[in-house]
C-alpha cells in the first residue's frame, strides 16, 4: 500500500481488564502470542488481562508487559490483513511495542526487555516514592520555570509534552506539591494527581536505567523496517546503537510526544493507527495536529473497521 501510515502505541495508565480477551478467544495470533508471554514472564499474563483485579494489572511489572503484548497481537493482526506501517512511534513504554512492529527486534526479545523495565522501574519508585501530576493549560516554557523555582523543596521535572497545554510533571512529593499549587496560581485550568506508583521519567528513576542499559546492549536489535520517531528527542532514528541509548535516556528522560506527532506528521503520515486499549493518543493526536486521521483499536471488530477503511482509502 502507498499510503503512509503510522502505527502508535500507547504506555502505562492505558490498560484495562479485558484487554486482549478477544484476541486470544478469535484469533491464533492473539493466543499464540499470550502463550509465549506466560512463559517468558513466568506468571499468566492472559488472566491478569482479561479477570484482573484493576489493583494487580495496573502494577508496572504487569502492565508494562501487558501493553506490550495486546499492542503487538493487533500489529500482527493488521499484518495478516496485509496493512504494514511505513512509521511507528510509542508513548513511553509504547516504544518497544512501536520498534517491535518496526522489526528492530523480535516479541519475545521485546518482552523480556519490557519485563526488565518494568522491574528495574518498579524497585526504583519503591525506593524514591515519587509522583507525577497533569497539569492543564499551562505552556511547557511556564512549567519549566515553575520546576526550576521548586527545586529547593526537591527534585522535580516536566515528564510528559502531551499536546498543547497538557504537560505531565514528575518528582519528589513536596516539589510536586509545590509546582502545583504555583500551577493554579499562574492560571492552570486544571491540576490531577496521577494515580502512579513513581515519579517516570524523572532523575528519580536513573537507578533503573542502570539495569536497562545492561538488558539493551545484551539484546539483538536491528534497523527498523519502518520510520521510527524517539520520545526524548522527536527526531528519527535508525541506528541500532542511537535506539539502544534512548531507550535508556527514556527512562529519566522527558517524553516528548507533541514533537514525536509533529515530526510524523512532516513526514506524510496520511493515518495515525493506535493500537492497544483505549483511545487516549487519538485524542493526542487530534490536539497537535489538527485534521489528523486517527483510528483506534484493540479488539477484532475494531481491527476489523480499520482494515475497511485502510482499504476504503480513509
């Protein structure tokens, strides 16, 4: 197919009980692909996802993975229909779903490398106890001063560039504290503490990175088959060694999905496909770019939809 598409994948909070379930009841692809993370995992990754507790699948060393996994089962999917992005891109832990759908490396190489992540995150936010808050109108320049003045009450940094106006700050809890209540003093339109379980892609979480980068440079990658676009830096990358190091960086480092948009956008991106649970990066999308084709889905007969309109020129 001509037309540049783009398959994004979405990161931890997106998860949900069910997700998947379909999948694996319908399709080969789905219950093949939840076998093998049972036994590479090492616990059963498909009852997590479709009985839950809510309370165990949003833990990071569950969800991560569990992301992961649904993500990849529709990429497949829409593979066996015939539809192959041209680019791919994730939010946080949806990069290695993304560079997994590019072919930089393989699902179960992906999926132990998302297992050492989320366990490397997890010890590191049991050590530090950070949080993160959402803050709504108010620009990145403005936020980026507010972390700077809060610093004295501990370590805090802008963690997410969603879309305009809705940044994702990251820290220690009196610092946060206190970029909030500087938010609504400077005009916010609205302040959410983020129900998470550490301060990601903050300094607070550079004992992890330690760790990834050992699981990283251990792991085969190869080049992707499809235009890749980094969190940190929003530029393309297509080295090996240059994705090994900003997957690392991704740890501490900001994500910065309104230049990761943009820069697909620039490319000739005519679609924006998300796949996993949920719709939040459509939403995203939809922000920075406005009059952006965007469709979601996670389950059969929304996968069903997509290929229909792929075909359908949509």
């Amino acid at each position: 197919m001509s037309k540049k598409i783009a398959f994004v994948f979405p990161g931890q909070g997106s998860q949900e009980v069910g997700m998947g379930k379909a999948l694996f009841e319908g399709t080969e692809i789905g219950r093949r692909h939840f076998e093998q993370a049972a036994q590479v995992l090492g616990f059963d990754l498909a009852s997590a996802c479709f009985s839950g507790p809510e309370e165990a699948l949003k833990r990071t060393g569950v969800a991560q993975p569990a992301l992961f996994t649904h993500g990849v089962i529709c990429g497949e999917w829409l593979r066996a229909q015939g539809i192959t992005p041209t680019h791919a891109a994730g939010h946080s832990l949806g990069e290695y779903t993304a560079l997994c759908a590019a072919g930089v490396f393989d699902f179960a190489t992906g999926l132990a490398l998302v297992k050492a992540r989320g366990e490397a995150m997890n010890q590191a936010s049991e050590a530090t106890k950070g949080v993160m808050s959402a803050i709504l109108g108010l620009s990145v320049e403005v936020l980026d001063r507010l972390c700077q003045e809060a610093q004295a009450h501990g370590v805090v940094t802008v963690a997410n560039i969603n879309a305009p106006g809705q940044v994702v700050i990251s820290g220690e809890p009196d610092a946060v504290d206190a970029v909030e209540e500087a938010a609504k003093t400077a005009g916010a339109k609205r302040v959410v503490r983020l129900v998470v379980h550490g301060a990601f892609h903050s300094p607070l979480m550079a004992t992890a990175a330690i760790p990834m980068r050992k699981a990283l440079a251990a792991a085969a990658l190869s080049a992707p088959q499809a235009r890749f676009v980094a969190n940190t830096t929003g530029g393309f990358l297509d080295n090996p060694g240059e994705i090994r190091d900003q997957l690392a960086a991704q740890i501490t480092g900001c994500v910065r999905w309104v230049d990761c948009v943009t820069a697909l956008a620039d490319d000739g991106v005519e679609m924006f496909i998300e796949l996993g649970p949920g719709a939040v990066l459509a939403g995203l999308i939809k922000r920075i770019r406005k009059g952006a084709v965007c469709l979601s889905a996670g389950d059969p007969e929304s996968l069903g939809k997509i290929v229909e309109a792929v075909r359908a020129g949509a």
